[in-house]
C-alpha cells in the first residue's frame, strides 16, 4: 500500500504546482481559475482520504483493536513492514490538515457573515467613507461596496471599469473558487502557490471581462492602478475580490492589459492538471479497496 501513499500525498500534489506554473500564465484567465481550483480541491481530497486510509491501517495495527474485530495485527503490519512509520505518520498529517482545514472553513464562514451583514439596498451600495475602498459582496445576488473616497478617486471611466470589475467577480462565482482552493492549501502546504495563483487568477479574468465590457484595455489598466493608489488599507470584508489587489500583484495585472496579449495554449492544455488530480483521485480508491482486502486477507482462516 505504500506506493499509494507516495503517488497521492508525496508526488502528485507538488507535480501538479508545477503544472501550474507552466500552464496557470499561458490559459485565458477565465479558464485557468477554475481549472486551477479545482485540480487543487481534487488533488486535496485525494490526499486527504489516502491519510484517513492509512491512519485507519494504523488503528488496525494495534493488537487490542485487532483482537475486538477478530483479525491478525501482524499481518496488517507485514504489508508495509518496509515502512513501518507510514500509518502512524499518516495519523499525525491526517489530524494537522483536518485541524488546518477547520480552521480555514471557519474563518471563510466568518467573513461570509461578516459580508451578508451590511445589507444591500440595490446592486451597488455606496458607504460614505473617505477611506477608497471597493469590493464584491457575494450572496444572492450579491452586490458592490463602494466608498465614497474610491468614487471621487476615479473618473466616470475608470469608475465604470471598476463596476465591471467587480460584477464580473459575482457573475463567476468566483469567492467559491477562492475558498476551494483554500482549503486545499490547509489540507496540503505544497498547494499553497496554486491556492495565491487562484487569486491572482480570478483579478485577471474579472479585468479581462472588464475591458470587454468598457471596451478598452487601457481604462480598465488605469482603474485598477488609481484604485491601487487611492486604497490607503484593505477593506474589512473583501473574501478576496476587489480591484485593488496588494502587493506586486497590481503591476502585474497592469502590465497584463497594457502588453501584447501573448500567444495562448489551446484551452485542451487544461486537462492536464484535471487528469493529475483525477488520476490521484483514481489511486486514492485503489487504496482504500486494498485496505479492504487487508483486512479481509488478515481474518482467520486467510
């Protein structure tokens, strides 16, 4: 069983950042979020059930627990005898990602309420504030937060793009990506950079829907850079979808829009990752029916 162990919870997860990092640049944004997203929840899920199916091989190790049910725990043992620290290891990784993933789902869980607290009189809710800030609200339907300081920091243009930015956000569901492929990464620590990609991701595709909608590249590349400029501190609740993204990502985003869009890969290249996490997946059912037979193999009279 130990090869289970090795392809789904050593290899796969950091073989599939590296696909990443190959692909995430080279897909249309809008294609590359949520294929990244969800290549990372799968690829979490199969790691995680592969840790339950060896911390459960661990249980049945231990000679009290074998006597209650009847079967040989040297036996049980014997099959990854080579390797006898994987279970107990497993127990170990199985309780740190399930605390992790606690942790992350309750926090998203806070912000959420958090957002559906400030009640939304139509699409676009203006806070008078003269901090600039702007984001999306998911819900249903959702809606746009704009502060009055972010509203007189932009022209009517650059205010447009920064609609469509974020409406874009809300019409994509994107916050569901964003908190899959969290979770993801409390689950694994090696699905950390696809999970920041993601968020870098779904900027992008939010300001390629913009500048489809204003019509130009340009404003929208403005908006996102006076946006940046005028936002003095994060807003409270953002569940990471706002135009004005911190850090080194705004220049990037910038570029993006003002370069010659580079030549893409066909939209098939995305199966790549899908089938890595899928094969996972596959691998991860595998081992739990081999625990099965184990167990059945381990019964008096095997």
């Amino acid at each position: 069983m130990f090869d289970h162990f090795l392809v789904s919870v050593v290899v796969v997860p950091p073989v599939l950042v590296v696909l990443a990092r190959l692909l995430a640049e080279r897909l249309a944004p809008r294609v590359a979020a949520p294929v990244m997203a969800w290549s990372a929840a799968g690829t979490a899920v199969a790691s995680l059930v592969n840790l339950l199916v060896f911390a459960l091989k661990a249980v049945a190790e231990v000679p009290a627990v074998a006597n209650v049910f009847g079967w040989s725990s040297r036996v049980v043992v014997q099959d990854t005898a080579r390797f006898a620290w994987v279970s107990w290891l497993s127990v170990v990784l199985l309780t740190a990602a399930s605390i992790a993933v606690t942790l992350t789902w309750r926090r998203q869980r806070r912000l959420l309420a958090l957002a559906g607290a400030d009640p939304a009189e139509g699409p676009l809710v203006v806070v008078p504030d003269p901090a600039a800030h702007a984001f999306a609200v998911p819900g249903k339907p959702g809606h746009v937060v704009v502060t009055t300081g972010m509203r007189e920091a932009l022209t009517d243009e650059q205010f447009a793009a920064l609609l469509a930015h974020e409406q874009a956000h809300l019409d994509a569901r994107h916050h569901r990506l964003i908190r899959i492929s969290e979770l993801a990464a409390a689950s694994h620590p090696a699905l950390w950079w696809v999970t920041r990609h993601v968020d870098y991701l779904v900027e992008r595709a939010a300001d390629e829907h913009a500048a489809a909608e204003v019509g130009s590249r340009r404003t929208v590349a403005r908006a996102i850079g006076a946006a940046a400029l005028a936002a003095t501190a994060r807003p409270v609740v953002t569940a990471g979808l706002h135009a004005a993204s911190p850090g080194g990502v705004v220049p990037r985003r910038v570029t993006s829009l003002l370069t010659p869009r580079r030549r893409l890969v066909s939209p098939i290249a995305a199966v790549a990752p899908l089938a890595l996490a899928l094969f996972s997946l596959a691998w991860t059912v595998e081992a739990a029916w081999d625990l099965g037979e184990l167990i059945v193999a381990a019964l008096p009279g095997r």
